[in-house]
C-alpha cells in the first residue's frame, strides 16, 4: 500500500485514487455515509449536511464537498456526528407532510429510511409550513410541494442532465421552494416529461403519475378485453421490487403475473422494436443514399421529440417518422386484435409497461388515435406494474414462469437492446450492415456503439461507405448535438438520443436504485438476454415477416406508413423572429393574430392564444395556417381581439375563432 495514496477513516487506513471527494472514498470503505443531496451523476451541492464527517484538526466538514487528501485522518460516527444528523433530519421532518402510510415513495422513501436509521422516534420542533395544493396537471408525473426537503436534486439534474431547467428555486429564506416557472404548473411549463426528477427526488414530492387505479377498472370490466405489452427494460428491473437481483431477466414470470391478474393476452414491445428497426433502418439506407434530411434522429424516445419541438422545431425533419415501439405495438394491435380476439374495436384495451414516464405522455398525443380512440389505452411503469402485482397478492418469486402470447410475443436480440443506450443503433446496424453489403452477418454484434459515456462517436465502414454515427442520452447532450446540426457543423449520418442515463434502463419509471450499478446490471441482462434468443436480427423475425405479408405489405409502404409512422411539430411558444407560434414560415399561410395587451390579457387572450394554438395542432393546420400574438388592435374595450385573414373578431372566443378559420380555410380549398 502507498502511504502518499491513503487516508484514516475510523481507525483503519484506506486507499485512494481517482475518488473526487470523501464521500466516495468513504463508501469504498464500505461505510454507507447517510446523504440526501448527493448523487455520481450530478454536480456537488452539499446542502443536506447529513454527511458531515471529523477531520482531524480541521473539525466537521461536508465529505461531499471535501477533497481526499494523503494522511487525513476522518471520523464518521462520533456523538457530535451522530446528534447533528438526527438534528438535521428532525428539522426536515417537521416541515414534512408525514401521512407516509399513504405516500406511493413510503418503501423507497430516504427520507423515512434516515429517521429510522439515525433513531428519530419523536419531532422536536414546531412546524411552520403552510398547505399546499398538490399538482397532478403533467399527464406523467404528480408534484407534492408538502413533501419537498429542499434538497435540489430534482432541479440540479432537470439544469444539469436534461438542460430544460423546468423546475428551480424560488424565494428566499423561510419562503424558498422549489418550483416550476413563475409558479406554474408542470403542464404549463418546458417540462418533457422524462421524470428524472421524480427518479432522484428521495421522498415523495416529485412522483410517477399512477394509472393503477384505470387499470383494474377495465381488468374488473367484463365487456373488456385488456392486453398488456411489455417494455425490453421492464424485464431486467421489475424483479428489484421483489428482492431480486438487478439485471435478472424475468420476462416468464411476468407474464404470469399478467395472466393471474387478468390479462387477456401479454405481448412483447420488442416485437414492435423488431419493426422499428425495419421501418427506421429503411428510412435511414434511403436518406443516406440520396443524402437527404441527413443526420437522421432516432425518435423513440418521447421526452427527445417533445425536448426537439420544444428547441429545435428546425430538426424536426430530420427525426425519423417512425413512431416508438410502444405506438406501433398500439397501432397494429387495434388494427389486428379486435379480429383475432373476437372483440369490438371499442370494448379492446391495450396497456403498456415501460420503464419510461414521458411514455404517458405520448400515448395522448393526439397523433396517436384511430378513430378517436389511442393506440395505446393506458401506460403503467414498472414501478405501477410492481405494486398492481403486490395489489393482487401474487407472491411473485415464487411464480413458475409462462410463455409470452404469439404472434406479438416472438422478438429477436436486436427488438431487446433496444432497452440500453445505442441498443437503437446497434439493431439498425444489424440490419442496415445486410441491406447495403448484400452480405449475411457472421456476428450480429456491433460492440463499438455499446458504452457508458453520454457522448460516443463511431465510424462504421460498409461496402465502401463510412457511416458516422453519434450515441447520446441526457437532453443536455442531445441540446449540444442538435445546435451542431442547427448550424451545419454535424459530420453525423445518424444519431441516436434517449433522454434518461443509461437509456431506458434508467428510465424514470424503474424502482428506484440509489446504486449507480443497478443500471449497469439492467443493460447487462439485456445484452445476455440477446445472446440467449436464437435470432439476433429483426429481419429474421418470422412473425414480423408474417405481419408485412398479412397486414402491412410492403416495407415503408402505403398501409406501413399510415399505422407506423407520424410527424411532429413545433411546440416552440416564441420564436427568434417574434411571437409566432406555428412552425414554418408564415408566407402563403392564413395569418391570425391574437392580442395579448394588457386589456385583451386580463380578458382571457393569453388563454384563447393557447387553446387556438391547441387546434391547429391537433387538426394538422400548422402548414395552412400562421398564428402570432400582438400587442393591440386599439380596440382594448372590446376584447379579446382576434385578426383571421384581415377579418377583426371583438370580444372573440374559441369557437367563434374556429368558426372564422374553417371559413377561411374553406373559402381558399374551394377558389
């Protein structure tokens, strides 16, 4: 041991290297130092004060924020220590909503687990925080202000990983909070919904949305036929509920939970990744070779595309057009099942488990309907899965795996990494490698786009072509690569995004790890899964073959574009030219202009400008029409004032404004 490389913790003397602070130094000592605020993929901020340490001659001092150095000599656990901490945690649970018995976080909540474990049995200090409401706007997450300890985790990795800053702090003092913009909602703000914050928030103030409660109400339904599609990274994580080992692959012993709890049928979403892949790879081998809308953004991940509408409405092009897994399995299962299954299109639900928040959000999108009904009904995460198992009694450890239900239960290696980043990439390569040499694959591995990093680069050389290719996870990363392509200095030909470390593996959905190698794990049984299936590549899916013949007919056809691809728009609320609010130019369009004066305001324009913005995207009018909010007509007494094609409208409201527009737009088909 090198004396110049080791420090004293609690008597024994320790080695050290590349840790940053003594905190991780401690914890290689197998010391679990108790911390709120402290998380290997976020910066430093030490403000819990829980992992105070005695250095000696120095005093406490935060081992978050302390640099190792040769010949420290550090106390963990003195009677000072020890007071100061269960201090700090009775301070945090005073101004604390403590109905645990009824909170979704109580098994996984670090704040209960602290009081336990410093040995808080009673609360020393007056409360003198005030109630307040709880928001349940997000259609993917649930925002208790009751709950916060000020921690700052969730507004350090929205800023820092996810470079949206949706939420932050606000006040000061005895007032500070932690809240969306201007005190808003979530659904009123720039939040993706990818849910990280609910993944690092150690109590229960940031929380996945629960559809438990929808669920076993259309399982309980007898003129409803429930079918459930099971997420690649659902697999390798629902069994950490249960005391299982991350990476554990259970997909048999899910699938009979499924069927215990009622439903009908359980089917893999890696079979909708295996005609991802087909679709996706088939766009990107048409793009390369004509070089057009070049690099081509995967769009699977649904925090990613609203992130681009958000951001970068001028890339939107460029993302692939294939919808995700988990709307194609929806699309082709209401298109399929209701024959198969002997049940009305109406009376057929399908439910989705992923690992994944932002995919509530995107089973709603109004893109994603048939007939006015979603492709996808309802969507759990794992989590959701976990406790509906629990709900029912199962005792799932001791469950004899079952068999997933054909034909949407059959997938190869390639639909299964989809679950891990570059996984996307990877199963692109397997198939686009054959569609470009001619050539079948002796190894279907692709381990040079496989990695850890945030960022990776590759260079893959095919039949004389180079293919550049970037890996990404964290919208942080995503904003850097997509300001690149803004601006012409991308050299990339395809660039895969996931908006959550790691990939889906570390989607916000998962029972919650506070072991950054529970993620590993997760990507790790993926990976094994892969090796043990006996097909590697979706083009040998025979099912998938099966479906082109039967429903879809040919690859990137008519019928396989209508069910299986979609387009996206600018959500972008301010442009860089003014206050316009559709994508595009405005030339050639219907022009509205919309008010937002101070007397038009207090009238409700602001609210009128968003619900009319709200129309014309959900009826497909962006490229017909041009709308911008003003600043006055001179007509302040009677508003909201409203332009259409010159036509001024006073004391306008939603419907007489859509009136208008149809006219309009009628008028102008028919000249």
């Amino acid at each position: 041991m090198n004396e110049s490389s080791t420090l004293t913790i609690d008597g024994k003397i320790i080695p050290f290297e590349k840790e940053r602070n003594l905190l991780e130094v401690i914890r290689q000592a197998k010391i679990d130092l108790p911390t709120f605020c402290y998380h290997s993929d976020l910066s430093v901020y030490g403000a819990c004060r829980l992992c105070l340490v005695d250095v000696d001659s120095r005093g406490l001092m935060a081992a978050c924020s302390t640099a190792p150095e040769k010949g420290m000599k550090v106390r963990t656990n003195t009677e000072e220590i020890r007071e100061i901490r269960k201090i700090n945690v009775e301070l945090l649970l005073a101004n604390h909503d403590n109905g645990c018995t009824t909170c979704r976080k109580s098994s996984a909540c670090q704040l209960q687990n602290l009081a336990k474990r410093v040995g808080v049995t009673s609360i020393r200090f007056k409360s003198t925080a005030k109630p307040q409401s709880i928001d349940a706007s997000s259609p993917s997450l649930v925002r208790d202000p009751n709950k916060c300890v000020l921690c700052g985790d969730c507004v350090r990795v929205c800023a820092e990983i996810q470079g949206v800053g949706a939420i932050d702090f606000a006040h000061r003092g005895k007032d500070s909070a932690v809240l969306p913009a201007f005190g808003k909602n979530l659904d009123k703000v720039e939040c993706v919904y990818c849910g990280q914050c609910a993944a690092v928030c150690p109590t229960g103030a940031l929380l996945p949305k629960s559809e438990v409660d929808d669920v076993w109400k259309m399982l309980h339904n007898p003129q409803k036929t429930v079918v459930i599609e099971i997420a690649p990274a659902v697999r390798v994580a629902l069994g950490e509920h249960f005391g299982l080992e991350s990476g554990d692959l259970i997909t048999g012993q899910i699938a009979a939970a499924c069927k215990q709890m009622g439903f009908a049928k359980v089917f893999d979403t890696s079979f909708a990744a295996d005609l991802t892949v087909i679709e996706e790879a088939t766009e990107f081998i048409q793009r390369f070779q004509k070089g057009e809308k070049l690099p081509q953004f995967t769009s699977c991940c649904p925090a990613w595309v609203k992130f681009a509408e958000q951001y970068f409405p001028e890339v939107l092009p460029k993302l692939s057009s294939c919808k995700s897994p988990q709307q194609m399995f929806g699309a082709l299962a209401k298109e399929t099942l209701p024959d198969m299954l002997k049940v009305a299109k109406k009376d057929l639900v399908v439910v989705s488990a992923m690992p994944c928040t932002a995919k509530k959000f995107e089973a709603r999108r109004p893109e994603f309907a048939q007939d006015g009904l979603p492709e996808v009904d309802y969507v759990l995460t794992t989590q959701e899965l976990a406790h509906m198992i629990e709900e029912a009694g199962i005792r799932f450890k001791e469950l004899a795996p079952e068999s997933l239900d054909m034909p949407f239960g059959f997938k190869t290696g390639a639909g299964l990494i989809f679950g891990a980043t570059g996984g996307v990439t990877e199963a692109v390569l397997r198939y686009a490698s054959e569609k470009i040499t001619g050539k079948t694959l002796d190894t279907a591995d692709f381990t040079m786009v496989r990695g850890e990093g945030a960022r990776r680069e590759v260079n893959v050389k095919l039949n004389g072509n180079t293919l550049k290719l970037c890996v990404v996870y964290g919208l942080a990363e995503a904003k850097k690569l997509a300001e690149e392509v803004k601006t012409g200095t991308s050299p990339f030909d395809l660039i895969e995004v996931m908006a959550c470390p790691g990939g889906c593996v570390g989607g916000a959905g998962q029972p919650v790890a506070r072991d950054y190698s529970a993620r590993k794990r997760r990507t790790r049984g993926l990976y094994d899964g892969d090796k043990m299936l006996p097909l590697h590549k979706a083009q040998e899916n025979p099912y998938i073959k099966e479906i082109y013949t039967k429903t879809l007919g040919e690859v990137g056809g008519h019928k396989a574009h209508s069910l299986l691809h979609t387009k996206y728009h600018s959500r972008r609320r301010i442009s860089e030219d003014g206050l316009r609010v559709s994508s595009g130019t405005a030339q050639g369009k219907v022009q509205v202009s919309v008010c937002v004066g101070t007397s038009c305001y207090v009238r409700g324009a602001q609210d009128l400008l968003h619900k009319l913005s709200r129309h014309i995207e959900q009826n497909g009018l962006e490229e017909q029409v041009s709308v911008q909010a003003s600043f006055c007509f001179e007509r302040c007494d009677r508003g909201p004032t409203v332009t259409i094609d010159g036509q001024v409208l006073e004391k306008c409201d939603l419907a007489k404004a859509c009136a208008v527009l149809t006219d309009v737009l009628q008028k102008r088909t028919n000249a």
